[in-house]
C-alpha cells in the first residue's frame, strides 16, 4: 500500500503517530521491518527501469532505500513541514552529508563557533581539506555574520542551539542575511527538537538531528536525518549518502518510528522538568553559573522565548572549584548517570572538557566557554524532585 494521507491540518502529535505509514497485504497496526538488502525484479525490463527511475515505493538496495526507512523519512519530514528527508546512519553522518554533499573546492561557508567537537572537526579539518574555505564567527552577533557573509558563501551552518554553552542563533536573522546572497542555511537542531522548535518556519532551508537523541530517547539505536526540499534530499544528498554508504539501517529506522510516537509526550515533559532544575540550580552554593535559555539571566532569553515553545532539555552549569570539583560531583551523583549522550530517558551528564570537547586547545575551550568546572547535564523522565536532591546532595559533596 502507499503512504497513509492524512489531513492537511493534522496537528504534529498526530503526524508523529501516523505520518508515512505503509502496510504490507497483511494489514499490521504496527510498521512492518523489510530486514533486506536487496529487492526482486518480476522482469529485467523492470530492473532496468527501476535503475533509470524509481518511484517513492520502489526499491533498489537498501543503501539506496527501504520500506521501513522511507516510512521513517516520510514520518519526520511530516513533523518537521519540510517536502522531503534522508535517513543517516548517524547525526554525524547528516552532519557531513548535508554539507559535503552541496560543497566543492572553492566554495565559501560561514559557520557559529560554537558547535559540537565533530561538527568542529568536520568544517575544521575535512571540509578544508577538500578546498571549501571556511569562516568562523560569534553565532549570536548579527552583525558578525553580516561582515562574514560575502556574495559567493554558499551556505552558513550553526546549531539552532550551542553544544555545551546552549548560545541561542536567531535563525530568522541569519537566515536573511544568508538568503539576501543566495547561501543555504543549514541548521543543526538537536537541542531544540522538532517538538520545540520549526527551524523551518524560521528560514532554514535544511535541518539536520541526530536521531540518536530525542527521537529514539531511550539509548538504542545510532540513526540521523537530514530535512529539506524534495530537489535538494533527492538530488544532492541521496546520490552522495547512496554511494558513500552513510544511510540508516531498517532496523534502527524501525526504532526510531516507534519512538515518534512518543516524542512529543517525552520531549515536553523533559523540558517541563528541565526548567525547574534550572530554577532550582540557579543561585545554589558551589555554583558560579547556571546557563538554560529560558532563565532570567540567559543572553538570549527573549529570542528564546520567540523561537522556542520551551527551553530544551538541557542545563549547563559551572561548579566552582574547577575539575576537582566537578569531578566530585559527577562521582556523587546517585541516579544521574555520566555519559556523553544526551536527549535520553535517563538524565544523563558529562564535563564537555574531557569528553566531548577534548580534542579542542585549552585557548579554543576557553574561547568557548567551555571552563574545567563547566557540566552539561540532559534532563531525561525521572521525578524532576528527585534529580534536584540528586544534585544538590553531590554539590554538598564537591563542596
């Protein structure tokens, strides 16, 4: 059967739960998983004409497609109001592929600063290397993309929200900056999710998640996407990804259906309990800042506010006391756990200095914000009193 067509005013809760379902002859409530590689041809005249062009449900190979990933692409461009996606094996693989794939040498981009160490890498070190010219600004000064956009950049990336320091970009801004030359503007939006934010309501052109995070939420499975016209998923991502090998597997792309279905219910309560750490956190003893986009004190607060429906699911904080101390608190936490994930049902923490950033110079740390005391903490389903005692309990112990 092909794609299930809902209502055009079908609110995102109901796109997530329905969008891009297909069922097999045998009529399952739950989506099918095509754990094959390859398809079979009723002719060779049909196989040379699928090679020439293949329709939305015909399949090739399942690096080039399958019925359990298209659903998935089907079902998040659906929530995120773009035409068209392209599932990746992970974030980083949609990083890189909607990058790599519309750029050659000699081409101008113009990024944030303050990005994820593999994004880092990925515009620091491959990009370059291939001949793309690469500028680096402070993603929340306009007036620094202005001077840095010229009439031959081709594209500007930034995360719609800093990873660790959660810097909020005002996309709309950026985004008419980068369309009065032409430039595409490609979002990072992981922090913000597609449940909190519509990066392309804003101006973006392509988005990009890992869905690794909040989509799947619960630890499984490695997956990305990239969201963006059909033209420009169809015909500059997918003969890059198909030949270099970066497309999801069915069965993380099954995952990752079943997890939309309660997304929206997850990503809304984390950021509900998120905001009350974050007042709870704020002002405490053996702190020097506490960084949530819709605190107060926050730089970015009102543009917060204005592109976001609430403030994420992450806090980052500084413990006085530098890596000693931060190092003591981390291994006094009784129910938050240390890893580098994050957007999980598990409240989940790390020190962005010597995991996630480590590759980085202390003078590039530094410049960053990122200090020895600073730690991101993902705010995942548990009782959001309980991780607030949780914290404050191995504050005391750091202290």
């Amino acid at each position: 059967m092909g794609p299930k067509i809902l209502p055009a005013d079908a609110k995102p809760r109901t796109r997530a739960v329905h969008g891009g379902t297909r069922r097999s002859q045998y009529g399952e409530v739950s989506e099918a998983i095509f754990l094959t590689q390859g398809f079979v041809y009723d002719s060779a005249e049909q196989a040379e004409a699928r090679f020439i062009d293949s329709g939305d449900d015909e399949f090739i190979y399942a690096r080039y497609g399958n019925p359990t990933v298209r659903m998935f692409e089907d079902r998040i461009a659906a929530l995120e109001g773009t035409e068209d996606a392209f599932a990746t094996a992970s974030g980083m693989a949609a990083v890189n592929g909607a990058l790599a794939s519309m750029l050659c040498a000699g081409d101008h981009v113009v990024s944030a600063k303050a990005l994820f160490g593999s994004c880092l890498y990925i515009l620091e070190e491959v990009l370059t290397r291939y001949g793309v010219e690469v500028t680096f600004v402070d993603g929340t000064d306009l007036n620094a993309w202005k001077a840095a956009i010229r009439l031959d950049t081709k594209a500007v990336f930034f995360e719609s929200m800093s990873n660790p320091t959660l810097e909020v970009i005002d996309i709309k801004g950026v985004s008419e900056l980068a369309h009065a030359v032409g430039a595409i503007v490609v979002v990072d939006n992981v922090f913000a999710t597609p449940v909190l934010q519509r990066s392309g309501d804003l101006g973006a052109d392509v988005i990009v998640y890992s869905a690794t995070k909040h989509i799947d939420g619960q630890g499984r499975c490695l997956g990305g996407v990239i969201c963006g016209t059909r033209q420009f998923i169809r015909k500059v991502v997918e003969p890059y990804l198909k030949h270099t090998g970066g497309s999801l597997s069915p069965f993380n792309a099954w995952v990752m259906l079943k997890a939309l279905e309660t997304m929206d219910l997850r990503v809304r309560a984390q950021a509900e309990a998120t905001q009350k750490l974050a007042l709870a956190l704020h002002g405490q003893p053996g702190l020097t800042r506490v960084i949530h986009p819709f605190l107060p004190d926050h730089p970015q607060q009102n543009l917060a506010h204005t592109q976001m429906e609430a403030g994420g699911t992450m806090i980052s904080f500084e413990v006085e006391g530098g890596k000693e101390a931060a190092f003591k608190l981390l291994n006094a936490l009784q129910i938050i756990v240390i890893s580098n994930n994050l957007g999980d049902a598990k409240s989940i923490i790390t020190h962005p200095a010597t995991t996630t950033h480590q590759r980085l110079t202390p003078e590039q740390r530094a410049a960053l914000g990122i200090s020895d005391g600073l730690l991101r903490l993902s705010v995942g389903l548990e009782d959001a009193d309980d991780l607030i005692a949780d914290l404050k309990q191995a504050l005391s112990a750091a202290r």
